[in-house]
C-alpha cells in the first residue's frame, strides 16, 4: 500500500513540473510591448497562434483607427505599416478597466463589440477579427 501511494505521489509531482515546463514555454512565447504602461493596451496585427506580429499602442479611446499603423515590436515585423483600422487580431489589456473593441466607428456596438477584461490578452472573437473599426477604456 505505501508502494503504491508514493508511486502516485510521483506520478502526480511529475505532472504538475510537466505543466509547469509547458506553461513556462507558452509565456516565454509571447513579449509585452506594453508591458509596464498601465493605462494601455496593445493591438496586434496576428493572433496567438501565428505569433501576433507587430503592434499598436493606444492609451486614450480611439473612436475611429482610420489612419493608425502597426509597427515592427517584440513579437515580431509581420503586419509593421499596414492599417489597424480592419487589420487587428489580438488584443492585450494592460489597464486596469475593462477595454472594448467595436466592429463600428464611433464605439458603435450595434453589429459586434468585445470586452477585453483587465490584465488580459486574447484573441478577437470571429465577429471582429480584422474587422475593428474603435476601441474604448472604460
């Protein structure tokens, strides 16, 4: 019985350092280039799985990005100069607030908008996904 139970004991201490491999290798994967600026969020040109390429900052609300560009940051040159207006991917909030990222100018939420919680990265929901138009810190 006591064999057994230390033979678990392993089993399970080997996964959770095999977790911890794994996990350390996904966030090793991604840089911040805002990290630090509380009152940001980053906007980038690719998703997580292709590596999210190049960025914007924006630290005040943006009611149209017509005229915004990426460029060339930790993660990456792909997407550096093109549009963020219709070109954006991925998001990561550095604000404390809530942040929302809307399909239409003028934080027009009327076809799709999405919230980005505090302290947060994701992925844009198929609705927005190069589709963004305004972002807003509320």
């Amino acid at each position: 019985m006591r064999l057994r139970k230390l033979i678990a004991a392993a089993g399970v201490a080997t996964t959770v350092a095999g977790l911890g491999l794994v996990n350390a290798g996904q966030a090793s994967a991604f840089s911040a280039d805002c990290a630090g600026n509380t009152h940001a969020v980053c906007l980038y040109y690719n998703d997580s799985a292709h590596g999210y390429g190049a960025y914007f900052m924006q630290t005040g609300d943006i009611p149209d990005y017509t005229g915004y560009t990426f460029r060339a940051g930790l993660n990456g040159t792909a997407g550096a100069g093109v549009a963020v207006k219709g070109h954006t991917a991925a998001v990561d909030n550095w604000y404390g607030g809530t942040f929302i990222f809307y399909y239409g100018g003028g934080y027009n939420c009327s076809i799709a908008c999405q919230a980005v919680p505090p302290w947060s990265r994701v992925d844009l929901n198929a609705s927005l996904k190069n589709s963004n138009a305004s972002g807003k810190f509320n």
